[in-house]
C-alpha cells in the first residue's frame, strides 16, 4: 500500500507540473501553447518556443546594422539591397509579372559575414523581421522543433509582408538521408511551411549556412530557396573596405598602411581582419601606446597566422631549462630549410616569417603569404607546397644524419601527403592513375595505384630538396646561426641573409660557452658571399 501510495504521489506532482506548464506556455492563444510573439531583446516571461522578433526600439543603436556596415562583399549585398527594394516598392518588380522571391541562401565559409548581412536586412527593411537560430528547433522531445516552425511562421503570416531568418540552417536542414526518422518531422515541416499545399504569401526566408553541400534536395529547390548568395572571403579590394571600417574611429600612427596590409592578408576572412585589429588596439593598450602601430598589426597578423609566441617556452639559450640549446640548433635548421626551399623553388609562396621562437604548437615556424588573391592552383604551386613541407626534414638530415632526425617533421609529412592525395584523386594529375576524380573507390587495385602515385610524388619532392639543400648546404649554416641569434626573420632580413649583406646586431644574451660550442664550427665560421636567384 505504501508503494502504491508513493506512485501515486509521483502522479499527481507531474500532473500538476504539466498543468502549470500549459497554464504558462499557453497564453498566445493560438492553439499550439505558444507565447504571443514578444520582440527583442527579451520580453518579461515570454516562452521560449515563441518566435523570435527584431524591434530597432529595443535594440541599442550601437547594435543596430545597416547595408553602410557591411564591408567586402559587395555582390551578395546588393542582392539583399534587391530584396529590400522589392518589400518596401512591389510594384516596381512586379509590373512585368514578376513575383517576390520566397527564400534567400546565404552560402560561404565562416567568417564572411552572412549574419552580419542578416542583421543589415533587419536593420534596413521596413516590414517585421523574425528570427531563429538552426538549433533553437531541436530539443530532446519529439515534435517539439515541428512545433516551433509552425509557430514562427503563424506569426509571421499574421505580419505578412516579413521577413524570416534561420541561423545555420545546417543544424535542421541537413539531408533526410542521414537523419533517424524521428528527427525528419522538424525539416518536413519547414519544407511544408516554405512551399506546401497552403500558399505562403508575402514572407521571404532568408537562411545561412557554411555547408551547403549537407543541405537536404528539397530545401534548396527553386520554390523554396529561389535564390542562393554567396559570401566569399574577400579579395584585396573587399579587405581594404574592411580593414578601413574597423581601423576608421581608431587613433593610428602615420606609418600604418592599410592597404599594404590588405595585400598581405589574403585568405582572412572579414571576421580575421575584425580580430586583427582589435588584436593590434588591445597590444597597443597593454603597452600603454596612444596609437596603433604597424609594428602592432603585423604582430597581431603573425598571432593570427602562427599562434601566440611562447616566451616562456622559449626564452634565451642560457637561461631557458626546458629548451636544451641543442633543441633550438635543431629547430633553427628546420626551418632555414623550409625558408631556403621556398625561396628557390619556382611556384612556392613568398615567405612572410620565420621564426624559432614556439608560437602555438609549434617550436618554430615559416609562414608563407600569397602575392595576390588566388582562386585556383597551378600543379607547379602544388609541387612546390609539397617541396617546401620536405625542406625541415631534409634539412636536419644533412645536419645531423639520418639516425638523429626528430618527429617534428609530422605536420609536414601531413601536409605533403594531403597534398599529394589530392592531385592524384581529384585534380587528375597523375598519369599512372589519369585524368579522373576518385572518391571512396572500393577497388584494392585502384587504391594501390593510388597510394603508389603518392609515394612516388612525395619520394620525387624529397629527392628534390635533398638535391637543393645539399647545394646550398653553406647557405643553410649561414640561415640557421642567424635564426639562433635574432630568433625571428623577416622576408627581407632572410634575403638580406642570403645576399650576405644582413648586418643588424645579435639579440643581447648571456653568454653559454656550452650553447656556443653546439652551433658547430662550420655555423660559428664567416662564410663567403652568395646571391639567391629568388
């Protein structure tokens, strides 16, 4: 009896638990136990399955984005200028017949703005703007996330026209295909919403996603999204707009060159260069500087492209206890070899840095930057990459022999092969295995090819670079003691090396006679002049 009696009591808190629930959740009154809309930010005990509205009222004006904001992508946001236009002047599209786009899909790698071009709809458009983000649909409970699509579209009928906006539509979009049963009810009911049996007039979806690829068919079918936007990285043109924007209401010293800095920053993304200066004004705060420098942005780069430095880890060869001299000897010819390959092998990326100081989770690092903006790669550039990755490795093999070379080389290899793989798999470059695009073959005999062609295209670079850095072996020392005094080279300090003209003073250290007597003597030795043919 007492069982039965404690069951009971269970009951009846749950029962009363649910009721309160629905008595809370229930007050939209439209049938679905959903709030009333309320608008943003917050609204005083709205339920959570309510959807989301912007209201510039309650949005501080800091906040609030326009299309003036948005920086870089001047194609997809004049597409969205098109949508504005056509809500707030219909009829100025539609005296031909033309009729209002249903959906908008914004496409492109992370970084590049989508929400931020979002934001600038909201901010610009004059009809209601409701939005939610992809996950928001999606809870342990079955049926939940069918729920609140219905409902953020019941009250974006009830403002027609409007606006919707789905936040990494990937987290609810994604093919049918891969999704357990259960989890399909959320999509179907989206693919319902946007074109099903019932018009659904007067309300355009825009959406965002940086996968594209994993978007189920029947969402981005014309009809549901009749438009697709991409977002790229910017080009040189595009990050010069940015990095004005942000540097525009900042105290800058006059050696600061925006434009010199958007060359060498190809490849970032406007969230990158966003960081990047930011990076550079919190520098120049820590330091108690009253301008931002160009000796600040290009730190702030290098902390971008490299990692931060770790000068604990590092420190000087006498003072340091974790990093042997010896350890730093080793390291500074490894990447004299990645810098002297790059240097002399046609197609390589110019050097930016090379430093032997630890920076993320590497113990030194050569960083390459492109010249100018690439959109595709030649197979010289590719052999080249996969050259320069076997420069470390060669290099302490010539040095040190082939018993004493380290794991440090692991990345590389890495590279390399991905390198090589996707020449030989998807661009067709290799004649063994011929001009086709390989993916996920089956056959043991096409994977043999494979893997042989890869072998045979790492085997050749190594080769390669033995070849040259055997050449160069006198050039090699020179780099390597110059790295171990000043720990950080530049593009120009390191041609300056090379020429033999590279005069600039050591860095001030205690002295170590150990540490000095494991330079070497052909390191500690003058060398002769020697010009590179870059």
């Amino acid at each position: 009896m007492v069982t039965y009696g404690v069951f009971f009591s269970v009951l009846v808190l749950l029962g009363s638990a649910v009721l309160r629930r629905a008595a809370a959740t229930g007050a939209g009154g439209n049938g679905l136990g959903i709030a009333a809309t309320p608008s943003l930010p917050g609204s005083n005990g709205a339920s959570n399955y309510a959807p989301k509205e912007y209201n510039k009222d309650s949005v501080p004006e800091k906040s609030q984005k326009t299309f003036a904001d948005v920086k870089g992508c001047a194609e997809a946001k004049a597409e969205l200028e098109e949508i504005v236009a056509f809500l707030k002047d219909p009829s100025k599209f539609t005296r031909l017949g033309g009729k209002l786009p249903k959906g908008v899909l914004l496409t492109g790698p992370p970084g590049t703005g989508k929400t931020l071009l979002a934001k600038a709809v909201a901010g610009e458009a004059g009809v209601p703007f409701f939005f939610r983000a992809g996950s928001e649909f999606e809870e342990m409970f079955v049926g939940v996330g069918s729920r609140r699509v219905r409902a953020l579209f019941a009250a974006a009928k009830k403002k027609a026209p409007c606006i919707v906006f789905i936040d990494e539509i990937d987290a609810v979009g994604a093919s049918r295909k891969l999704w357990e049963n259960h989890t399909r009810k959320t999509l179907n009911q989206l693919l319902v919403e946007m074109d099903g049996f019932e018009a659904n007039e007067g309300i355009i979806v825009m959406a965002a996603t940086n996968m594209q690829e994993s978007l189920d068919a029947a969402l981005t079918r014309p009809g549901r999204f009749d438009r697709h936007v991409a977002v790229p990285l910017p080009d040189v043109r595009g990050r010069l707009e940015i990095l004005d924007y942000y540097l525009q209401d900042k105290p800058l010293s006059e050696d600061v060159d925006s434009a010199s800095l958007a060359r060498r920053t190809a490849g970032f993304s406007g969230a990158e260069l966003a960081n990047l200066v930011n990076e550079a004004a919190l520098a120049a705060g820590k330091g108690g500087h009253a301008r931002i420098t160009s000796s600040m942005l290009d730190e702030a780069q290098d902390k971008i492209l490299m990692g931060s430095e770790r000068r604990q880890a590092a420190g000087y060869i006498a003072s340091h206890p974790s990093q042997t001299a010896e350890s730093l000897r080793r390291t500074a010819y490894h990447e004299s070899g990645h810098a002297l390959v790059a240097i002399h092998t046609a197609g390589a990326h110019p050097i930016h840095k090379a430093t032997i100081v630890p920076r993320g989770h590497a113990l030194g690092m050569v960083s390459q930057t492109p010249e100018k903006d690439e959109y595709s790669r030649t197979r010289q550039q590719m052999s080249a990459h996969i050259d320069v990755c076997m420069g470390g490795r060669v290099a302490e093999e010539i040095i040190f022999g082939a018993d004493q070379v380290t794991s440090g080389a692991r990345s590389d290899f890495q590279q390399a092969t991905r390198e090589a793989r996707h020449m030989v798999t998807e661009c067709g470059m290799s004649d063994e295995i011929g001009p086709v695009f390989v993916e996920n073959t089956e056959s043991p005999d096409m994977r043999r090819r494979i893997d042989g062609e890869v072998s045979r295209i790492l085997r050749e670079a190594y080769n390669r670079v033995t070849a040259l850095l055997t050449e160069k072996e006198e050039l090699l020392h020179r780099l390597a003691k110059v790295l171990l005094e000043h720990e950080t080279l530049t593009q120009a300090d390191i041609h300056e090396v090379i020429a033999g003209t590279f005069k600039r003073e050591p860095l001030l250290r205690p002295v170590d006679p150990e540490a000095e007597a494991l330079l070497g003597e052909q390191a500690a030795q003058p060398l002769a002049e020697h010009s590179s043919k870059n």
